[in-house]
C-alpha cells in the first residue's frame, strides 16, 4: 500500500517538476470558468434549485451548505459520501455499501435526494461527474420539497448546455489503490439560439479491501434552446450503469468495538454480494418571463430504476464463546422503479404600499410505480438464512456455496424462502404557497405552507391481498429575518413535514401500519449569517428537532401519539478567503438527542468538526490541508456497540502549467489513520481506508 502511494507521489513530483519553469500565468480551468459566488448574493433558481425563488442566502431562515464544483475538484471528492465528511450537521451511515445514506441532524435518510430540485429516490450511490454544484438544506423542508425531508434534503445541480460557449474538458485520474476516473465535458453552440452539452464518466473500483472491484459509467447529453426573449427550455437525457463488489464490515467484539484484528477480512461472499443498478433519467425545464416581476419554471421528470443486489454478512458474533466464528445472513433484492415528476413554479414581485412581496406559487404531481421484492438466504444445511462459518481470509464460501464450522458442506438457494414480494402504486399532488415579506429595511417575514395528498396502493403477492392508504397533510413554514446591518442577519424559523407510514421507500403497508397516520416532524432553529468584508462568510445555528408518531394502544386498541425522537444542537461554519492567497472553510457541529424510549440514538456523534484550506503559493503552485473529526457514536439505539471517535488528515498540491492544463496530488488519511467512519447494524461496521493517495490531471482542448 504504502509503496503503490509513494509511486503516486514520486510519479506527481517528477510530471510537476518537469515543468515547473513553465512561465504560463495560472488560471481556472475551462471546468470552473463560470465561479459561483454565494455569499451575500442573488441566487438565481438554476444556480440554487432548492430555494426556488432568488432570495439572498442571508435572507434566508434556515442553515445550508453549498458545495461548489471547483470545491469537489480541489478536494477530489468521488462520491456524495465524500462532501458530507466536510459538512457540518450531517454525517454518513453505511447504506448496506450499495447506496448513498445520510444522517440529517441524527435523522438517517436513503431517499431524500434530489435533481435539480426533483426528487430523486431510489437507493444508489450518486455520481458527481454532471454536476455544477450540491445543496445541503438542514432542517425539515416539506414546503418546497414535500413528504420526508425530516432532517434535511441534498440536492444535486446538473450541468446545463451554455450558449455562446465551446469548450472540451477532461478530468483523468489514478489512486494508489488502482481505483481510475475519466470524465469528459464538452459543449457546442449550435448557433445564437441552442448549444448542446455533453457529460460522461468512467470508474474501475478498486480499495485496499479484498474483491472490491466494479465498475460504474454514465453519459449525460443536454440542449438548450432559447425559445424567445423570455422563454429557454434546457433538455437532459442520462443513462447510469453500476456494477459493484458490497463489503458489509466487519464485527464488533465484547468491548462494543470493531475488532482491529478482523480489518482484512470481508464477511461475505467474493462472488454473490454484488450490487448493479440502470437508469434511466430524463429531465426537462421550461423557464418564462412573463414580466420583470413575473416569472414561472415548469419541470418534468421521469426515471427508470432497475436495482438488484445480493449479498451475505455478519448477523452474529460471540467474541467471549465462539472467537474464530461468524454467522452469516443474506438475501437478494430487486427493485424496478418508474418516477414520473411534474412541477410548476410562478415566482412573483411585488409591493403593497412601503412592503414587498416574493410570491412562490407551485404545484407537484407524482406518479410512481415500484414494484420490490426480497428473498432471504436458505441454506441446506440449517433450514433456514443463518450458517455459521469459520473465520478466515478469504470466508470459506464462494458463488452460496462453502464449509461451515462444523466442517459440512452447505449451500445456499436465494429462491426458496421469499421474505416480500409487492407491487406498489404512488400518487402525489401537491399545492405550496410562500411569501417573503420585506416589512422594512432591517425585518422580513416568511410565510407559506404545502398541501399533500399522499395516496399509496400496496399488493401483497404471497398474501393476493391488497391495502390503500391516503394521507392529506398540510405543512407550514414561517421565518422572522432581521439585519441590523446590511451583511448580517439574524433569524429565527419554525418548520414541518411528515413521512407516511409506508416509510421513505414505501414498505408493505399491510398489517396495523395502514390505520396509522404518518410520523410529524417539527424544528425550530435560530441562527446568524454574517458576510465580513474581508471576504469571509460566517454562520451559526441552534436547532431542535422532534418527531411524533402514533401507535396504537395495546390495551385499547386506539392511536395515541408519542414523542419518536427528539434532537437539538447547534453549527457553525465559516467560510471563504483570508487575504489574497489563503482559502477555508470549515466547521462544526454539536448534536444531542434522545429516542422515545430514552435511548441514545444510533449515529449520532456528540461532536463534529471539518476543516479545509487552500493556500495558493504562486500563479501555479497551490496547496491544501484540512481534516474531519468525528466523535463516537452508537451503532445501534441505545446499544453498546460503538464506533470510536477519530481524526482524519488530508492534504494536496496543485500546479497549474496553463489555462488548458493543470494537475494535482489529493492525499487521504495522511497520518494513516486506524478509523471506522460508518455502520449499519452491531456486526456490519465499515474500515476506514488507509493512506492513499489520488494523481489528478485535468485540461481543456
């Protein structure tokens, strides 16, 4: 390992070195020509979907991060999962190693994701490749988002084709493992009135742990066409292909800990846990001018989800009696997912009398079809998904079939015992109404709230019995904003949103959970944001959190209500550039919380903080530093299984040789770090990668 990293190194050393007399002045590359600057300025709708208006950040009620593409380049981040490590408030849960899974102010969410403000839901792992920039509002967001949300959504921004501009971009990349990325972006006006974009990828995984292979590619072509002085209508197609090696973790010993002597050994099966996805996605987004004051978007979307995944892993483990033994679990799922998404959007200005008003109007249908179904594990020799087997490296099972530590052959059917099997049918409407009241100078008001009609059909196959459930919910919104001076605000907001009972990917309803109204969720948040001269950009919040479910009474028989969980807290992050040369951001997060039976929830770590800098040497050389913490947490509620606290220490230098070539050297967990970042129940803890090291060569022709 560490010998494959100083080969990076000595390889991006000797390339940087041999033009180090180039004498090109620096500049950014093609990639990042149109800087995105946030702070203290006017958003517009396809720069910052989530707002939907252009509203100030400063304007603004609630705490959000943004995450600009010239951030993801310098940081070489490859998944979401990558950002969210530098992302006060959020962390990130393991997600079964097949899908993204966010952890949204102690509130763990697989489906609040979205596409240029549509929602995105199915369980994947996201690629970066196409976008301009990521979103991250915390809080519950039911007003502009709808159903879930609870403790915060991300929001990707696609690239669009731009006009008046052709440019060929590539992004090449090798790290010390053999993991490789290649990216092209490429754009063409066509003439005055339509340009056409071009995006795609490639990614041969690889890590340090054992089978970790697969691929994942995609394309992504757009157009634009400027139907008229007022009206331009951007179209996108985007094909997604993933295939990848699951590794589940490894088991926690008597302590409550990952056991440090099992980091090498994948509790699966090398040829059988696999995940692959297809999808297609199709976007289009018509914006009109009706006037200086009146404008108005319409977006549709439809996705084509086609999931399957297998896997096994540790579902037990005695370190006291049975040390050299593991059990095993498993099943095969699949799901195949068709989201059809219609959304409309009038945004308008006015006065009446000394106040102004910002008026968003919109409405949501969703139609969705999801037809899902499990199969657990079924083994000859147990009679049921459970086998014990020797531990070792590799696991003595291969393609379901192995020796168990009894010494027997057993084998592994993943077609016998059907765990569920449904086909579900999803309509949405939905109507939203917000105003932001600008009462003076120095006070503006927000109001608004959404109504949903959730209605859900479920068939049971096994069962041949089928089970509705409509929900209408109204969520409101309210913010108070007040500036003593124009680059300070101070404010405070209350917010709703609420989760169906069929859970955010539309469990089987059947049984007690079709009478049970869905879970509530409410926050309430004071924060400041202030915009220094010096170019800095700092901003506090203090939240909490609560959820409210009804169950039914065992001894009557009827819903009553209870607290679910209960989180407040507080963040800070301060962001932007000290003096000429330096760039930072950073930040932290205090998270405190409580279940309804008292308990410590799961994946909530007491304290968080990141922090990153870019120090730019000279027009060519640059150089970044910047580290994650983490403290400990549960893996489970309540439980005694822990993931330890750690520090983890990046680095990477830059070179710029022109303004069509430049390349860099990220190095991740620098001081070698022993971690363990994620979990997703008590034996099933992921292992922090090691040192390595990723070379990067970007440039336009």
């Amino acid at each position: 390992m560490k010998r494959h990293i100083l080969y990076l190194g000595a390889l991006g050393t000797a390339a940087l070195s041999s033009f180090a007399s180039a004498q090109t002045p620096g500049t950014d590359s093609a990639g990042n020509r149109e800087e995105v600057i946030v702070r203290g300025e006017y958003l517009q709708s396809e720069r910052v979907n989530s707002l939907k208006t252009p509203t100030p950040i400063l304007d603004v009620p609630q705490s959000l991060s943004i995450v600009t593409l010239e951030q993801m380049q310098r940081q070489a981040f490859v998944t979401v999962g990558d950002l969210i490590n530098y992302t006060p408030g959020v962390n990130n849960s393991q997600g079964e190693a097949h899908r993204d899974a966010i952890v949204f102010r102690g509130i763990r969410s697989t489906a609040d994701f979205y596409i240029d403000g549509t929602r995105d839901d199915v369980q994947y792992f996201r690629p970066l490749y196409n976008l301009e920039q990521i979103e991250i509002l915390r809080g519950p967001n039911a007003l502009l988002f709808g159903r879930g949300g609870a403790g915060g959504i991300l929001n990707r921004v696609t690239k669009k084709a731009v006009i008046d501009s052709n440019f060929n971009d590539y992004r090449v990349a090798v790290d010390s493992f053999g993991e490789h990325n290649l990216q092209f972006d490429s754009n063409y006006t066509v003439n005055d009135t339509t340009a056409v974009r071009f995006n795609a990828y490639y990614e041969g995984l690889d890590s340090e742990r054992d089978f970790a292979d697969g691929d994942r590619w995609g394309v992504n072509p757009t157009a634009k066409f400027v139907l008229g002085d007022s009206t331009v209508l951007d179209l996108s197609y985007e094909y997604l292909d993933h295939s990848q090696f699951i590794d589940r973790g490894i088991v926690t010993g008597s302590d409550g800990e990952p056991i440090d002597n099992f980091d090498d050994i994948v509790f699966g099966d090398r040829d059988l846990n696999e995940a692959e996805l297809e999808a297609h996605l199709l976007r289009a987004i018509l914006q009109h001018e009706f006037s200086d004051a009146l404008k108005g978007n319409v977006t549709a979307f439809y996705g084509d989800y086609d999931k399957v995944y297998e896997n096994f892993y540790a579902s037990g483990y005695d370190e006291e009696n049975s040390p050299d033994e593991v059990t095993l679990d498993g099943y095969l799922d699949t799901t195949d997912r068709q989201n059809l998404i219609l959304t409309g959007n009038l945004v308008g200005q006015f006065d009446t009398g000394s106040i102004g008003h910002t008026v968003l109007f919109g409405g949501e249908y969703i139609d969705t079809s999801s037809d899902q179904d499990r199969y657990n594990a079924f083994w000859d020799t147990t009679q049921d998904d459970n086998e014990v087997f020797s531990i070792s490296r590799p696991l003595n099972l291969r393609g379901g079939v192995g020796v168990n530590a009894a010494g027997q052959l057993a084998t592994n059917d993943f077609t016998v015992d059907l765990n569920d099997d449904t086909r579900v049918d999803i309509e949405v409407y939905s109507f939203y109404l917000q105003d932001e009241i600008a009462l003076s100078e120095q006070f503006s008001l927000v109001l608004g709230a959404r109504y949903d009609n959730f209605d859900i059909e479920v068939f049971n196959v096994p069962a041949n019995e089928t089970r509705r459930r409509n929900d209408n919910e109204i969520t409101p919104r309210g913010g108070l904003i007040f500036k003593p001076r124009e680059n300070i605000s101070l404010y405070a907001s209350y917010s709703e949103t609420f989760l169906p009972r069929s859970g955010e990917q539309f469990a089987n309803i059947n049984g007690d959970a079709d009478d049970l109204d869905p879970d509530e969720f409410e926050s309430r948040e004071i924060g400041m944001k202030w915009d220094f001269d010096t170019g800095l950009s700092l901003t506090m919040a203090y939240f909490e959190n609560e959820q409210t479910r009804a169950d039914i009474d065992n001894e009557t028989g009827e819903n009553f209500e209870i607290r679910g969980l209960e989180v407040d807290g507080f963040e800070v992050q301060l962001e932007g550039q000290v003096g000429d040369n330096l760039y930072i951001r950073g930040g932290y997060s205090y998270l405190d919380g409580e279940t309804g039976d008292g308990e410590t929830p799961r994946e909530l770590p007491e304290n968080m903080a990141s922090i990153w800098s870019v120090y730019q040497l000279n027009s060519q050389w640059g150089f970044g530093l910047g580290a994650t913490y983490q403290d400990e947490s549960l893996v489970t509620d309540g439980g005694t299984a822990t993931l330890p606290s750690y520090t983890r220490v990046d680095a990477a230098v830059y070179y710029e040789f022109s303004n069509k070539l430049r390349m860099q050297l990220n190095v991740e967990n620098l001081l070698d770090e022993e971690y363990y970042p994620t979990s997703h129940s008590t034996h099933q803890v992921t292992v922090g990668e090691p040192i390595n090291a990723r070379l990067t060569i970007s440039g336009n022709f």
